[in-house]
C-alpha cells in the first residue's frame, strides 16, 4: 500500500485510460484503488474524477484529470520529503 491512494470509480470516464498502471509505474508510492462505487452518486457521469487521499480532484478530460491527479500526488508526496 502506497502513502498516497488514490481511488477510482469502475463506471467513471478516467478508466478509459490505464490510469492504475500510468500512475503506480510514475509514482511507487501511490496505491491506486478500482472501486465499483464511490457514492458520489451520479457524478462519475458528469466529469472524469478521482479521490486522491479523500480529496476530489476533476478535470474536464481523462486527460486533464490525470494531470490534476498528477499535481495532487506531488503536492501529497511533498508533505513526506
């Protein structure tokens, strides 16, 4: 288990990308976590999200939400070094 988490909704638009493997091969300390519902009810529909360390980060695109996902996890991680 990684120090930063970041978990996913199966039914989210973000699984169009690999976003598990992208993100535990950039970032070992991550543990990304596929959950079939996160209880934000109907929001996965809306945009591409994730919780990083229970913080929501959106984006408009998979695209731009893993870019957000990105800075959060570097911002997360900072708190450590």
């Amino acid at each position: 288990m990684g120090v930063v988490v970041v978990e996913v909704c199966d039914g989210n638009a973000i699984t169009t990308i690999d976003i598990e493997e992208i993100l535990e091969k950039e970032f070992p300390e991550v543990a990304v976590l596929m959950n079939e519902c996160l209880s934000f009810c109907g929001l996965c529909r809306v945009r591409p999200y994730a919780l990083v360390n229970n913080k929501r980060v959106f984006g408009s695109t998979p695209e731009e939400c893993l870019d957000k996902i990105r800075e959060a996890i570097k911002e997360e991680l900072a708190v450590y070094q």
